[in-house]
C-alpha cells in the first residue's frame, strides 16, 4: 500500500497491492518480485528450464497480463520471462519515483536481467516496448563489438516521434509532475466511459479478462503516474541512428489497421536496419499480440528459426 500523505501535501499515489489487486492476475503462479535498480519489479517466469531464454516487453500503459495469451504457447519450447515495466502494474519504485526514459528503462532493466542472472536469446516488445528491447539488445552486446546482440521482435513497434510530439510531451510533464492529475485520471477511469475509450482507440477486440484488467491498471495513481511519465520523457529524436547501427535481426510484425502506431513506422525501421524484415498483418489493431496471439507466436516462432534476410513479407 502506498505511504500517507503528509499534512500539506498531495496525496500519495496509489499502487496495485498484490494481495488485494493481483489475486487473479493471469498466470499468478509463474509471478515473483525481485529487487533492482531501486525497484520492485514484478515478472513472470515460465517454460522449460535450459531453453533459449525470450524477454517480453508490454508497451505504455499495459503490464505483463498483456501477454497473457501469448505466454503459454511461447512457453512450450522458449524460457519466458515477462516483467512489468518501471512504475507500470505492479512494479513500484522502493523510494523516490524512478527514471522513465529511455535510458533509464534500458538501464533498469539490465539491472533486472543481472539480478535474474539472464541472457535473453531475443527480445519481444510491443510499442513503446519494443523502442526498449532495441536499446536494451544493443546495451547487452556493446561489450562484445555486437557479436552478442539479442534479435529483437517488435509488435507494432513505437520507433518514431509520436504525432504532435511538441505539444503532448509538455502536457505529459505537467500532468505527470501532480499526483492530483493522475488521481484524477484514476478516478475517472473508475466512474466514467474512459477506460472504455480508451481500448476502442486501439482499434483491437480485446476479450472481457483484458478490459477488466486494463480498467484496474487505470485505477491506480502509480500506473497512471508511470505511464504519464513514459511518455513525458520519451525521445526518439536521434533513434535511427540506434537502428541504423542495431547488427541482431530485427523482425517488425505490424498490423495494416493500427491506429496508434501506423504500420509505415515498422516498414521504416525495416529499411534502416541492417538485418531489418518487416512481416505484415492485415488487421488486428494495436493491441493485435492479445487478440491473435496465436498467428503472432507463430509468426514469432518462426522468425526465432528463420534465418532469411531481410525483406517484407505479407501474412
């Protein structure tokens, strides 16, 4: 639970308690918490021990139930590990609110996968998370020249500057900066349509299992305060230069009707790396890895086994 306030001051935020919050939180009885970079994190651990090792990246906003389909069909033949991101679902900082760019992401992470003591084989990361796994991957194998890059899948990847970026992002750090705005924010997605709105926005059919859970991720101040966070701090100004250098394969699957992350995003990170090859869905929304997660494993698998070069492909 979160501290009490002190006379004065705002209220503190409120974080998901997993007691309380998480008793049906999908594949419980794969959840541990470890403690790194400051942090709380919260990651689910599943599949044969010994096999190739996937870290899975949920994208802003979301959490690990995000996988929650795609988990058990990946965790036949992979080593599964799939976290929540810094001050995302319940992940929570130790003492003072956490560093939610880029860098600090990439770095908190490492931090995680140091304290897990693993090697990811790849990485899986959809939007904004996948923005993660390519800065991640390159960290992991800048001390070998490259040679031990992670490849890296991204799911309707979020490479470039979102529309509006200099308008938005002010708007995010002034939200971001008072816990009375994400309160508020939790409060309204509680009362009103607005959880609701905001997962008709992705243009994906989510089932009633992903809403619920979506709606109880908007109801904490902490989520909401992280995720504003995110997106106050993101920059993807000089990220091509990162693709441009990325030597792992780097697979795009994109979905043809994503209106939050358009699929030409893909097809240009697909031109600028070098190992870059971008695998076309025709429909799916945004959230396409929760509602065909199936074709998407697939897909995954086979990108895990293929080593074709680079090019795009229609599914």
């Amino acid at each position: 639970m979160s501290a009490r306030a002190r006379p004065g001051e705002a209220p503190a935020d409120r974080w998901l308690d997993w007691r309380r919050d998480g008793q049906d939180w999908p594949h419980r009885a794969h959840s541990r918490f470890v403690e790194a970079a400051g942090l709380a994190f919260h990651v689910q651990v599943a599949g044969p021990e010994g096999a190739p090792q996937l870290l899975m990246l949920h994208g802003t906003g979301a959490a690990s139930h995000s996988w929650r389909h795609g988990l058990p069909i990946l965790a036949r033949r992979y080593r599964v590990l799939v976290p929540d991101l810094v001050c995302h679902g319940f992940t929570r900082p130790l003492s003072a609110m956490a560093d939610l760019s880029l860098a600090g992401m990439t770095a908190a992470l490492g931090a995680l996968l140091l304290a897990l003591e693993v090697r990811p084989h790849a990485i899986i990361g959809h939007s904004a998370g996948a923005a993660i796994a390519v800065s991640l991957a390159t960290a992991l194998g800048a001390g070998d020249g490259g040679r031990g890059t992670p490849a890296v899948i991204s799911i309707n990847g979020a490479f470039l500057p979102i529309r509006g970026d200099r308008l938005f992002s002010p708007i995010a750090k002034a939200l971001f900066s008072s816990r009375l705005s994400a309160r508020m924010f939790s409060l309204l997605a509680r009362t009103t349509p607005l959880g609701g709105n905001l997962l008709s926005a992705t243009g994906s059919a989510i089932d009633a299992e992903g809403a619920v859970l979506y709606r109880r991720l908007l109801a904490s101040s902490g989520h909401v305060r992280g995720a504003l966070g995110m997106m106050a701090s993101w920059d993807l100004q000089r990220f091509d230069r990162l693709l441009s250098a990325f030597p792992a394969p780097l697979i795009l699957i994109a979905a043809d009707d994503d209106p939050m992350v358009p699929a030409g995003n893909s097809a240009h990170a697909a031109r600028l790396a070098p190992k870059g090859r971008w695998m076309r869905m025709p429909s799916g929304g945004h959230l396409v890895h929760e509602t065909a997660a199936e074709t998407v494993c697939r897909m995954i698998e086979t990108a895990l086994q293929d080593g074709r070069p680079a090019g795009a492909d229609a599914a």
